[in-house]
C-alpha cells in the first residue's frame, strides 16, 4: 500500500500496486507520512475498498473523518468481542455504523443527553444473545474508557448486532422489522389468551423464523414450490387453532404493509405456532 493522504491521524487514503484507492484504519497510520510512502502492513487495522462499498473515497473519508481515532480501535475491539461471541462477521459497513453509533453515543452522554429506552423490555425477550453481547459492550466500554453509557444503549447496541447478521438489511429495517415481530407475538398471545414462553427454545425458533420471513418479504424474495395439497390440507385441520391465528397475521402483514403471504408461508407459520402454544 502507497500513502496519498492523510485523513486524520488515524485514517489515511492510500493505492495499492493496481492503483486501486482504499481508506485504511489504523492507529497513526496517517502521521507523519509523505506522497507515496510505503506503508507497514501491520499498521493497518482495517481497510475499506472504498469504489466499490460506498461508491467513491470521499464519501467514507468525509464519515470517518469526522470520528477520534480512538473511538475507531475501541469500536474495533468491541465488534472482535461481539463478532467472537455470537459467532458472526462485521462486515466493512456494519462495523462503520458501530463506530458512528459509539461516537455519537459517547458525545451525548458527555453531554448528559439520553432517549427513553421504550422498547428494551421487547428488545431483551426478542434477541436475548443479542441484548446479552450489548450488556458485555457497555461494561466492556466503562473499563476500557471509565464512561458509563446509558442503560437506553443496550437497545441500539442490540440493534446493530442483529443488524450485523443480515446483509440485505439497514438498521432502520431492523428496529421496524422488531416492532413488527412483536405486533405478531402479542397477535397469537392474545389469539391464545395465554402467556408465551419466552426462554423456550420453539419460541427462538420461531423468532429466527419470523426474522427471516420478514426480511425476505423486504427483499422481494418470494420464491419456493408450492406444498402438497394433501400435507396442507392435513394442518389446516389438524391445527385449527394455530391456523385461524396465522390467518389474523395474515391480515395484519397485509394492511400494514400490504404483504400477500404465500399459502407455503401461511403452513409454515401454523406449525411454528403450533409449537409455539403447545407448551
């Protein structure tokens, strides 16, 4: 890699040897450093090819150029220990949506500014692992920089970790798509009238269920054969209950955001909510 210039002290715009552009993180990496350095590869912590993820070089330097240096290597360690205890990557946009996130997040609590933290309760029951790995971030954040963020962050942390294992989605899709995935459950707890359980492991199943139903809806995804006539008439009647449910969620997907769910769907969805309320 070949130094054009520096961004700040920590981010610095560079070519490698097929004069492709990248911006390149990494503490220093853009001190002191002249037209066409050579630069150590163990200076580089992060690199982002910035043609082809955000379009042109100046859009990210502008981003990245307005976050501390700092604030980049902490929001580095804190993917490394999310990404290792969820099992999932950050991928390029993801991680610079945690950094932006932890810059602002940092500036308002300096600046004794919070947001009502409304929907942690859901949060917390809809992606416990998630909301567990932003319990670990917080805590890991105070030690590492002695400030002691909100309680509220535990849901926006919790959103941009979900948001890290779906590449089709932006964060917007993910806090709509909660809300959404909530609306449903209350729609089958009250269609029940009974408490769901939450620790369960048919209820996991049926949120990954949920989650990727939805952001295949989002994403126009809607393709499959078509079930067994007979197999789908055995649930319709097996699982009546579960099925006039599923039905009530059917409608509510369809005036909300004028979804047409497949009749493959609609018997999936029955079976999940069979299992479900059976426990």
């Amino acid at each position: 890699m070949y130094f054009i210039k520096k961004i700040n002290n920590n981010v610095a715009l560079a070519k490698d040897e097929n004069n492709v552009e990248w911006i390149l993180l990494g503490k220093g990496i853009g001190f002191g450093k002249k037209t066409n350095d050579l630069l150590d590869q163990t200076e580089i912590d992060r690199r982002f090819k910035a043609l082809e993820e955000f379009g042109n070089h100046q859009a990210i330097a502008n981003m990245v150029g307005q976050i501390d240096g700092n604030i980049f290597q902490l929001a580095s360690e804190v993917s490394d220990q999310v990404a290792a205890f969820l099992g999932i990557r950050f991928s390029n946009y993801n991680y610079l949506a945690l950094a932006d996130h932890l810059s602002f997040a940092l500036e308002r609590t300096q600046n004794g500014n919070d947001y009502p933290n409304e929907f942690r309760w859901e949060v917390q029951n809809l992606y416990p692992k998630e909301y567990q790995a932003a319990e670990m971030s917080l805590k890991f954040i105070e030690q590492r920089i002695k400030v002691a963020l909100p309680q509220s962050e535990l849901t926006f942390f919790t959103y941009h970790y979900v948001n890290a294992q779906n590449k089709e989605t932006q964060i917007e899709d993910t806090i709509e798509l909660t809300a959404m995935i909530n609306q449903v459950l209350e729609i089958i707890s009250y269609h029940f009238q009974k408490k769901l359980a939450v620790n369960s492991m048919n209820y996991a199943r049926f949120l990954t269920h949920l989650r990727y139903f939805m952001i295949r809806q989002l994403n126009n995804d809607l393709g499959g054969s078509d079930l067994d006539p007979m197999i789908s008439t055995v649930i319709k009647e097996k699982y009546p209950r579960a099925y006039q449910a599923a039905k009530k969620i059917q409608l509510y997907l369809k005036k909300s955001r004028n979804w047409d769910i497949s009749h493959n769907e609609m018997m999936y969805l029955t079976l999940h909510i069979w299992r479900l309320t059976r426990e």
